[in-house]
C-alpha cells in the first residue's frame, strides 16, 4: 500500500489557495465517520498536503436538516471562525471533487500528548472558551471531545475545531461538552469580537452565508450574536434539548 501524504502546517492563505485550486485525490475513508470522510491528497505547484474531502453526495439525511446541506455548514463555520480572527477552524473551502461538490479542509496532526479532556475539565482554557463563545454563535449542535484538536506552535498551545455539518439551525440547539463557562460574563475583548461578528454578519459575511444558508438560519445567527452581546454572559444549557452529544467523544 502506497504512504499516505503527510499533513503539512502552512500560513491560512497559502493553504486556502491550495485546497481551492489544487489537484485532489482520495488515498483512504475514515471509516469510523458517520458521513462520508475521505482523506485526500491535493497538490499544487509541486507543493502536497493531506486533506479531508466531505462530498455531500456521502451525507446521510438528518431530520432535523435540510439534506445535503452538512457541507455548506462546514464551509459557514469556518467563514464565521475567520471573521473572528481566532482561527479556531482548519483552513476550509467548497469546491468540487472526485465525488463531487464537497467541503475540503486542511487535515491537522493533533498532538496527541495534550490531554484535552483534563484542558476542558479544568476549564481555564482560553482556545477551549473561544470555541465555546464560536459554538454559541453558529449553534453547534455536536461538539464532542474528538472535534476538539490541539496543535503545538512557535507561540503556544493552539486547540483547532472541527465537524461542524450540524451548525447554524434556526432554533437553539446549543450541544456541547464545552458548558464550563456557561452563565460566565463575555470579556470586553470578546464582546469586541462578537460586535465586529455582528456588523459582518449586516454586511459582506452575511452576504457570503446567504449563499450556504437559508434566510430563516442566517437571520437567527444575527440574532444570536445580538443576545450575546446583549446578556454579555455565555449561554446556559437548554433545558428542553440534550445539553451534550450522544457519544461525548
């Protein structure tokens, strides 16, 4: 069997360019997906990295979303994270494939000698509570432990999320094992953030999530970010909907 193409770490524009003009082929599934995940290579200019293609012709329906709509999602995700300038998502684009139109993402080599699950029990991770804050924002309904991938870098530690296809329903549907800042005040610098978010989301990034989202979903991102602002304190658990995924991890 022929070696897999090894991830590559690259500045987010150079890694935006390549998945977006790059040639991309499938070496392998991750079979442990509940959707169809493929690990590709996609080259560019003599340069490769390892990548991960989500064709939505793979996407199982879901009674709670449109069909074939898991990708769009992803790709709105990482629009939102950009916005932040946190870059809590893997450089992600939609284009087409080998199976079709699909979200392809940077695949990230997680350090697998963090322990992330003593990060988040602890609670006083500040890449842990920025995608807390980026959850409550696109009303991630799936954010276990495994989505949660920490890097190691020049300037620290950096905790990347990823699988983002249940984002953005119009009603709350806020599912997360990231509930340790919940009723906790937003900081001034964060509640610059989401007032940047918000005046986006008015303009040229609303425009861009129209594209990938309904009328009713973007509307309700708007309206989130307004009700952040507004209590400046991180959301609590529903109590009408299961408060954590159903396999945490």
């Amino acid at each position: 069997m022929d070696e897999l193409t090894a991830p590559l770490t690259m500045p987010a524009n150079e890694a935006i360019t390549l998945l977006h003009k790059g040639d991309l082929s499938i070496e392998g599934r991750i079979t442990t997906a509940s959707n169809a995940t493929l690990y590709c290579r996609v080259e560019l200019d003599g340069v490769a990295a390892a990548c991960v293609y989500k064709p939505v012709s793979g996407e199982r329906p879901l009674w709670d979303y449109p069909d074939g709509t898991l990708a769009e999602r992803e790709y709105a995700t990482y629009l939102v994270g950009a916005a932040t300038g946190w870059d809590p998502v893997p450089p992600t684009v939609l284009r087409d494939g080998p199976m079709g139109l699909g979200m392809v993402q940077l695949w990230i080599e997680e350090d697998e000698s963090f322990d992330i699950v003593g990060a988040i029990n602890a609670g006083d991770v500040a890449e842990l509570r920025r995608l807390a804050l980026l959850d409550a924002v696109v009303n991630n309904s799936d954010r276990k432990v495994s989505h949660l991938l920490p890097v190691a870098r020049p300037s620290g530690l950096h905790i990347y999320g990823v699988d983002h296809g249940v984002s953005f329903g119009a009603e709350d549907k806020l599912r997360t094992v990231l509930w340790q800042w919940a009723g906790v005040r937003i900081s001034d610098a964060e509640l610059a953030v989401l007032d940047l978010l918000a005046g986006r989301l008015d303009g040229d990034l609303g425009e861009n999530l129209a594209e990938l989202l309904t009328t009713a979903e973007v509307r309700a991102a708007r309206f989130r970010v307004r009700r952040l602002i507004r209590s400046s304190l991180f959301p609590l658990p529903p109590t009408d909907w299961p408060a954590i995924p159903y396999p945490p991890y």
